[in-house]
C-alpha cells in the first residue's frame, strides 16, 4: 500500500508539473495551427488588398496557414468587434484602420485603439488636395485665398460619406486656416472615385482624399494635385507641395492600416508576431505589390504606432467635435 501511495503521490506530482507547463511549450510552439486574419472591410478594397498580401507573407514567415475572413458591416464596427473580441491567443489577427478613431466618437461602438495590441503600422497614404485639371487654380494658396473670399457654401467637395475620414480631412483643413469647418459644402460620396469622377465633370470643386487614389486621373492629366496633408512630401507625388509648404498649415492626415490582435497577448507571442510583421513588411513580394498599386508604405512598430493612433484618436475627435459629427 505504501509503495502504492508513493506511485499515486509521484504521478500527480507529475501532472501538476505538466500542466504547469503546457503554457510555455504551446508558445514555444506557436503557431501550431492556421491562422485568422480579420479584414473589417469588403473583398475588392483597398484593405482587403493590403490584408491579403500580408497574410499571404506571414504565411510564409510562420509556416501556417493564414487564412483572410471578411467581417464587413456596421461602417466597419463588425469587423473590428470580431478582432478585438476573440481570444487574445495569437491565432486571431486582424487589419484595424483609421475608422477605430472614428467610430467611438460617432456613437456606433464603444471600442477605441486600447482595445488592441498593435503589432504594427504598415501603411499610410495622406490625404491631399486635389481640383480639375481645368480648374482656375495652379496652387493650394490661390485656392484657399479663394475659399476665404467667398461666402460659406461657395465651393463644393466630395470624396466619402457624411463625416468620414475625407470629410474629416477638408473640415481639419479649414479649422488649420482659421475657418469654420463647414466653410467648404461637404457632398457625400461612395468614396474618392466617384468623387474624383463628380469633380471632373465639374460637379465638385475639390477632393480632399489621398493622392494615391487619385493617381491614375492625375497621370491622365485630368486632375492637378495642389497640397499633401502630411509631413514630408510624398515619394510617388514629389512635385507636390505639402499643405505647410503650400499654405502654412499645420495639419495632417493619412488613412492607415495595422496589423492588430486582441488586446492581452501574451509577451512571447507578441514578439514572435512583430518578428513575422516585420518580415512580411520587408519582403520583396510585399514592397513591390504596394509600389504597382499606389499604396503608402510606413513602418511603426509597439509603443510608436500605438502613439501614432492615439494622436489621431484625439486629433479626429476634435474636428468632429467642432464640426458637429460627433455623438460624444
């Protein structure tokens, strides 16, 4: 009985030492299954775009599979719900875009950036300041001086929805220069191509989204890019002026995206997951595919990205607050 007692007592002994140490040998392992990587917005789109190369490199990187899943809806509230609701294990990841700073202050959820760990920022295309090619105005000063000069409503823009984030951009603009932000008549759109297309035919007079979704008009010479909204100029748009070259303004605005997982990974995941995104982001397959498209390429990792998000967070309030779009 006693020699009995002494197998029973070391068998659970080595049980409890085995449990103990399961944890550290699944993230030894990981990953040890396939992946999800959530995309908040539709297939076809930009982000699905950007998305999809990304899970295919980390693929690579990783040795599993990651497989893209599409959670549109509720002006991106889905998706980014499903993101941050999952098991913060490092088999859910996802694709969080600017909106997350957005959506809060509109009243449509109560996520915001914390809600996430943000592995890394790994693109960015600021938004910029575009007329016909036919316009009267050669630059970003002739046309604000213009602005300033006529009544309210005068001049008409367009490029996305009601209070989405090009809205945001021309109204952070107008209140940069001292005006009201509602200065400039906002129409809304089905995004900047169709706002683009408006503009040409000279429905609008200006379009305040990225120049990148502007590229094809402005190599057709039907639109004339006049002011970036960022910090530096832009390396496929180096002719053009930055809005504080241009006018003296000091405000930016680029749409993002980040690759994300639930907030409360675990540290060692963490690392393994920043490790792979860097890769990704590095790889040859991923620059070129973001060079033949047009999209922004930017790296910011941990503590930066999350810094850069939070400045967005708290600069987009403010203009949606002034501007009267937000719900808070």
């Amino acid at each position: 009985m006693h020699r009995r007692s002494l197998l029973a007592a070391s068998a659970a002994l080595a049980l409890a030492a085995a449990a103990f140490a399961a944890p550290a040998r699944a993230a030894d392992d990981y990953p040890s299954r396939p992946i999800q990587m959530i995309v908040p917005w539709g297939a076809g789109g930009g982000t699905d775009a950007v998305g999809r190369v990304i899970a295919s490199q980390l693929q690579e990187v990783l040795g599993q599979p990651v497989n893209v899943v599409n959670r549109t809806g509720g002006s991106g509230v889905v998706g980014h719900s499903a993101i941050a609701n999952a098991e913060p294990d490092g088999y859910t990841l996802g694709i969080m875009t600017i909106e997350i700073d957005m959506m809060h202050w509109q009243g449509l959820t109560d996520l915001t950036y914390k809600d996430y760990d943000i592995l890394a920022l790994v693109n960015a295309d600021p938004g910029g300041v575009m007329v016909s090619a036919d316009s009267d105005y050669e630059t970003a000063k002739q046309l604000l001086e213009k602005i300033k000069s006529e009544p309210k409503g005068t001049f008409k823009a367009s490029g996305t929805g009601q209070g989405g984030i090009w809205h945001l951009g021309l109204a952070g603009w107008m209140l940069s220069e001292g005006l009201p932000p509602d200065q400039v008549t906002f129409v809304p759109s089905q995004g900047a191509a169709a706002g683009i297309t408006d503009m040409v035919a000279g429905g609008v007079d200006i379009v305040p989204s990225s120049l990148a979704e502007g590229r094809s008009m402005i190599e057709a010479d039907k639109v004339r890019p006049l002011a970036s909204m960022s910090d530096d100029r832009q390396a496929l748009f180096p002719d053009v002026p930055t809005l504080k070259e241009a006018t003296g303004s000091d405000w930016t605005l680029a749409v993002w995206r980040a690759v994300v997982a639930p907030d409360g990974l675990p540290d060692d995941v963490r690392a393994k997951l920043e490790d792979a995104v860097k890769k990704a982001y590095d790889s040859e397959e991923y620059q070129s595919f973001m060079k033949e498209r047009g999209f922004g390429v930017r790296w910011a990792a941990g503590d930066e990205a999350t810094k850069i998000v939070a400045e967005d967070d708290k600069s987009l309030g403010e203009v949606m607050q002034k501007a009267g779009l937000a719900k808070q």
